[in-house]
C-alpha cells in the first residue's frame, strides 16, 4: 500500500501524460473521423472510395501493429522522432478517427430525410447541407458512441507504455520492476488513476445518452 | 441516403469531381512513389532481403506465431462468452446482494486497459504469458458480453418475461430458456463484433513477451538482421489484416442473414450494441 503513496510524484506524471496522449490524440482523430465521415457520403465517387478503405483496414489493424509501425519501422525508414510521443499520437489518432468516421456516419444517416431534402430545396450546394444541417444533427445523436470510443482511446493510450513512452502504463512497468514485493499495489495504483478517467468519462455517457433520449 | 444529400451531379459537377479525383489519384500516387523511393533508398527491394521468404523456417515462425495468436483468441473466447452469460444473470439478478457486487465489478472491468490485466496476471500470479494472455482477455471481454447481452434482453418486449412467469416459471427460469436465446439471437451481430475486437487484442500478448505474430516478427528481426525487419513486418501486419477482415465479414454476413429474418417477423436487431462495441 505504502508504495502507491510513495510513488505519487510518478503516477501523477504517468497520469498527465496520458491524459495528454488521450487529449491530443482524440481531437486530431475528432477532426480527421468527421473529414472521413463527410467524405464517406460525398458524391465524389474517389474521395468514398479513399474513406471506405481507409476505414476498413484500419478497423481491422489491432493497435500494436500500428504502434510497431510508428515506434519501430518507422525510424529504420529514417523517419526518426524526437519524441516516442508523437509516434504514439500518430498510431492512436490514424486508429481512432477510423472509429470516429464510422460513428459520425452512423449518425448522418441517422438524421431524418426531410432534413436534407429541405436544405436542397432552398438551393444549398452539398457542402452547406453537410455543414449547416446534417453535422450539427448527426454529431449531437451520436456524442454517447462518441465519448465510448474516447474512453476506449484512453485505455488504448496504455499500449503508448509499451513503446519507449512513459504514460502511466509504462510508469506501472518501471515501478513494479523497481518494487518487486509490491508488484500488486504498484498495479492496483495504475488501475485506480485509470479508472479515475474511464468510469467519469462512462457516467458522462450515460447521462448524455438519457438526455438525448429524452430530447427524441 | 448519400444520395438525399446532393443532387444528381450535372456535366459540370462531373467535371470538376473528376478533375478533384484525378488530382487526389496523381497525389496519392506521388505520396506512395515517394514512400517506394525511400523505402529502395534503404535497399528494402532488394531481392535477398525478401527471399527469406524462400526458407521453410521464415514460414514455421510466422505459422507458429499465428497459431499462437488464434489459439490464445479461440481459447479467451470459449471461456469468456459463458462468464459473459454468467456475470448477464448475475448483473440483472433480483437479488441485490448478487447485482450490486457484479455491476461494481463490470464496471471495474470495463474501465481497465486489457493490456494492464495481462501485465497483472503475469506479473502477481507469477503465471505463463499464454495464461496471462487468456485471463486478461477473458475478463475483459466477459465484461463486454455480459453488457451486449444485457443490452439484448432489455431490448426484448416486456411481455416476454410477463408471459414466462404467467405461465409459473421462475424468474430465473423465464431469464434462462425465454430471454436469454432471443438476446443472444438479437445481439449475435454486436458478439460477433466484439469478437473481432478479441481477436485483435491478442497483439497485446507482444507486451507481455506472449509469442504471437508480432512477438515472431521481432524475433525474427533480432535473429536475422534488423534489414529484415520490414519485410517480415510487411508480411505479418497483412496476415493479420487478412484474418482480421474475413472475420469482421462474417460479423457482416451474420448481421444481413438476421435483418432477411427479421423481415419474416422476427423483431429487427436493436443498434444498441453499437456504443459497446468500441475499441
């Protein structure tokens, strides 16, 4: 127990570090996955057939492959970083906004009909319908799934620990190889600043999800 | 619906968004050109490097690591959809004293890292890195199962359950042979997801030195030479693609058969599973 309150100058670290990961992370991939999911449904054939593929290979790549790519192949190629965290930003945000891009889509298609074919009776072109009408309905339906697949980012951020970045998952590695008859508690702790993210985030998705249920 | 979002494109429409796509073809293209110049600066074409693939012993690493890979998934699976089913009759049970304990449990599961439950099963029980591998992904998922299923049956109507206990079944009878089966019929699409999700989680098993696809790569790559690691790479990281895609096909697959059903009468499948099923 002890070694937890003696190790809270690392875990604080860890802990900011991977609320940075996570925070940076997720608005570069809110960004690209709502680009992604806006050119899924343009009438520009290639830009649908670019989003499409991009979504579909990267759902289907597990994490540390992406990981390995931009911690370990990456720098043989002589793309070298000063820093392992952007490595790390790069892997989770290409992963999440395939996420993101499936999520936002869901939710434009989501939006009723009329919706659309009212903007374009007034005479608006593609990009003011998605722009004014659809997005701002689309995101605010799907917020819940939004906020699920942050929580799931920043439990994918612990993967970053693996790979030369000290988050709060590689802080757990280094304090439980320095306190080997503690290991339980070193992990415990990581688990308990963990959770003092994910079950927050979790609520605020439930409450949000009641909210908008109400709202319909 | 893409289609409600736009008019019918007019000539000049199609113009421009050739023009736009054929720019985007010539960009990607000089994006990937430039990607294989560097790559053949550093000599990754060169044939000696990608005829380790000629050598049995190449393919029986990447072989073993695949088995690796989907043994540790096959075996997490088999356990883990009946704790799923489990710890679903527990979460929901009438009893407090059994739903208070497991939902603080779910909830506990849910919000952990897979990879942090491996590195603790491995490192306090002291166990093999497979056992490591197939607790953490165990738990973790039964976690995920039990909410799909949850989220199933309390998408079946009411009447269902008022029906079976009408008819002098107990509850947890009425919970085990009427809800249950429709539940898990309903949410078939979101368990099959998810399975996916467990398949893709093994790669998790390289942190905790399991000897899984990845884990093979590096081995290989320290063995050989670190010129071969990108090939290798190249190689497993489309192995694992390849499985992962034909699984998430058969999600698919599975889902269009339910939805022909449920045109017959059966109830459509609920999207609730959607917000679950993220990872």
């Amino acid at each position: 127990m002890d070694v937890i309150i003696e190790s809270l100058p690392q875990y604080w670290d860890g802990f900011l570090r991977t609320l940075f990961l996570a925070a940076v992370s997720g608005i570069i991939a809110l960004v690209v996955g709502t680009l992604l999911a806006a050119a899924r449904v343009s009438p520009v054939a290639a830009l649908r057939g670019f989003s499409m593929a991009y979504v579909e290979v990267v759902r289907n790549t597990p994490l540390t492959i992406a990981f390995f790519f931009a911690a370990v192949v990456l720098p043989r190629l002589g793309v070298t970083f000063q820093q392992f965290e952007v490595a790390a930003i790069i892997a989770l945000s290409a992963y999440t906004s395939a996420f993101i891009a499936e999520a936002v889509r869901s939710g434009v298609n989501s939006v009723p009909v009329g919706q659309a074919e009212a903007a374009r009776s007034i005479g608006m072109k593609f990009s003011q319908v998605l722009s004014l009408i659809i997005l701002p309905q689309a995101l605010r339906t799907v917020v819940p799934p939004l906020i699920n697949i942050l929580i799931a980012l920043v439990k994918n951020s612990s993967v970053a620990g693996a790979f030369f970045v000290l988050e709060l998952f590689g802080y757990g590695k280094q304090l439980a190889n320095d306190h080997g008859d503690a290991v339980m508690w070193v992990l415990v702790g990581v688990a308990i600043f963990y959770l003092l993210i994910t079950v927050p985030l979790g609520y605020l998705a439930h409450l949000v999800e009641r909210k908008v249920a109400i709202a319909r | 619906m893409s289609s409600v979002l736009y008019d019918v494109p007019g000539p000049k429409a199609r113009r421009v968004s050739l023009i736009g796509s054929v720019i985007g073809v010539v960009l990607i293209a000089a994006l990937l050109a430039w990607a294989v110049m560097t790559l053949a600066q550093q000599g990754i074409f060169q044939a000696q490097r990608w005829a380790i693939f000629g050598q049995a012993d190449v393919w029986t690493l990447l072989a073993n690591g695949i088995g690796a890979t989907l043994s540790a998934a096959a075996i997490a699976a088999v356990i883990a959809f009946p704790l799923g089913l489990l710890l679903c009759l527990m979460r929901i049970s009438d009893v407090a004293w059994i739903r208070v304990p497991t939902r603080i449990v779910l909830e506990f599961l849910r919000g952990m890292p897979v990879v942090l439950m491996m590195l603790f099963v491995l490192l306090v029980f002291a166990t093999s890195s497979f056992i490591a591998v197939v607790a953490g992904l165990v738990l973790y998922n039964a976690a995920i199962f039990a909410e799909i299923i949850r989220a199933g049956i309390q998408s079946l109507p009411r009447g269902q359950r008022e029906a079976g206990l009408a008819i002098g079944l107990t509850s947890f009878q009425s919970r085990l042979t009427i809800e249950l089966p429709q539940a898990v019929r309903r949410m078939l699409p979101s368990l099959v997801a998810q399975l996916v999700v467990l398949l893709k989680d093994t790669s998790l098993g390289y942190i905790v030195a399991y000897g899984e696809l990845l884990r093979a790569v590096q081995v290989m790559a320290d063995f050989l030479g670190p010129q071969f690691l990108f090939p290798v790479f190249f190689v497993a990281a489309a192995i694992y693609i390849a499985i992962n895609l034909a699984v998430s096909r058969l999600a698919i697959w599975i889902e269009r058969r339910g939805s022909k059903k449920a045109a017959g009468g059966v109830a459509k499948a609920p999207t609730a599973g959607v917000s679950t099923v993220v990872k």
